[in-house]
C-alpha cells in the first residue's frame, strides 16, 4: 500500500537534498570542496541529524519496507520518491549522500577523524557480502514478521538524545567508528548496498590523469580499498583523504572518464 503524498516538508527535504548533492558535486568537479567545506558540511548535518532527526533514509527505508507510512516521517510515496532520487544522483555523481547528508554517515565521519590508533581492513569484498546478508535480514525480517532490524540500532532515539538499550547500541557504533571506518556504513546499512550498486557504474567519480606517478600513496590512504585505478569506487565515501595525500597535483581528479582535460578535486 502506497499511504500519503507528498507534502510540503518533504518537498523542501527533497530539494535541499538535490541542491546539496548538485552544489556538493560542483564543488569537487571544480576543486573547491576544501577541507573546510568538508568540516562545515558535516557538523551542519548531524546538527540537522539531531534537530529534525533528517535525512534519515536508512531509517526511512526501514520503515518503507515495514510499510509504517506514519512513522516515515512522510507518505510512502515520498520515502520511494526520496530513495529514488538519491539512487540515481548517487549513480550520476557518487555518494555525496552518504559522505555527508546522512547525519548517520557523517557522526562516523566525524569520529573516525579523531586521532587516534586506526584499524584498517582490505576485506571490503567480505565486508560488503555481510551488508547484503543484513540486507536480506532486513528484508525477510520486515516483510515476513514485521520485525525492524534496525531498530535495534537505535537511530530514532539517538538522534532525539533518548535513552534506550538501542541509543547505547549507536552510541558503541560510533565508539567502535573512532578506529574503524564507518562500520554502520559499511556492514549494517540498507541503503549502503544499493547506493553501492548504483556508484560502481556511475558517471562522476575519482580518476586517475596521465600526471599520476603510481606512488600508491593515495590508496595507502584510503579507508575503504577504493582508491586503485581499477577499483569501482562503490565504497567510496568522497571523504577525499585520497585527493590530499596524493603528491601530485592534478593527478587525481573528479568528473566523468572521458575527456580528462582539467585539474579538479583539491
Ligand atoms: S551508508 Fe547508510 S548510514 Fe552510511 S552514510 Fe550512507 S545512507 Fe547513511
Ligand atoms: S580515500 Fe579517496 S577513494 Fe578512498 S573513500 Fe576517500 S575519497 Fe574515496
């Protein structure tokens, strides 16, 4: 069942949402996504995470599959709506969402900037195949028994500064994200999956030019394993740790494959 249509909050929250990935994108495409613009964006988004407790999508798309239109936020339509305008600037443009729309993402973000020890893991294959399993979990658990997984993790009551056995399940993520890259991200998300599907083929990403010396220093700097010339980048959460340890400049840049005729993305 399809409940409620649009209404006027969400319009506004689909907007922001286009505008931000749009002047996001720009922003990389022509070097201007700074490490300022970087900071400012996040910190803006986790105070909209715990202000308005949105965009949520993870959350939201949980709910859509439980088929709650009242607790979504807005109408069913809209969350589908919502979700597909994501997945297809996501595939033109790269996960400018989940780098740093989702205050979920970007609390991670955040955390794993502290510094501190990190842990990093090659296994993104296994990491991602556990994310589809949880997907599926999801899935059955909210179609078959109306059961929410992540509900589990607390999202709701988090964000609005409620205690709960979940807040504290969050509250450990975000702990476990000072050392290890974005673990809700990467293992638990529902959206991480299909936003991961539809980045791999896309359109905007980093590239590589003809100045990169092959120093491999820009995938030593990489969280995720993306940072290969042949990787798919669709773990790639633009947090540009790439693009400032990469001695050369020029060398990296962000747009489409073809033609590569200008210096962007620092
Ligand atoms: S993977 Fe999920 S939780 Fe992480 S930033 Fe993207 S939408 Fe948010
Ligand atoms: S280091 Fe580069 S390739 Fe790796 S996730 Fe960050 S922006 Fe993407």
């Amino acid at each position: 069942m399809v409940g409620p249509g649009p209404n006027p909050l969400q319009v506004v929250g689909i907007v922001y949402a286009v505008l931000f990935v749009v002047i996001a994108a720009l922003l990389w495409r022509t070097g201007r996504f700074s490490r300022t613009v970087r900071y400012l964006l996040l910190i803006v988004t986790v105070l909209f995470g715990f202000l308005f407790f949105s965009p949520m999508l993870p959350h939201q798309f949980q709910e859509l599959v439980l088929r709650v239109d009242s607790r979504i936020g807005f109408g069913l339509l809209g969350g589908l709506i919502g979700i597909g305008v994501m997945l297809v600037l996501t595939f033109l443009f790269g996960r400018h969402f989940c780098g740093y729309l989702c205050p979920i993402g970007a609390l991670q973000e955040l955390a794993y900037a502290a510094p501190v020890p990190k842990v990093r893991t090659t296994r993104k294959r296994e990491l991602s195949v556990a994310r589809g399993v949880v997907f599926l979990v999801l899935l059955g658990a909210g179609l078959g028994a109306g059961f929410s997984l992540l509900s589990l993790f607390g999202l709701r009551e988090f964000f609005t500064l409620t205690l709960s056995t979940g807040s504290f399940v969050f509250a450990a993520v975000l702990i476990i994200s000072l050392f290890l890259y974005r673990p809700f991200c990467r293992v638990i998300c529902p959206l991480g999956v299909l936003f991961q599907l539809a980045t791999a083929p896309g359109w905007w990403k980093l590239r590589r030019t003809d100045a990169c010396i092959n120093c491999h220093t820009c995938e030593r700097a990489c969280p995720t394993g993306e940072a290969h010339s042949t990787d798919l980048q669709g773990e790639c959460y633009l947090c540009r740790r790439c693009v400032e340890a990469c001695p050369v400049a020029g060398a990296l840049i962000y747009g489409p494959q073809a033609p590569v005729t200008q210096a962007g993305g620092e």
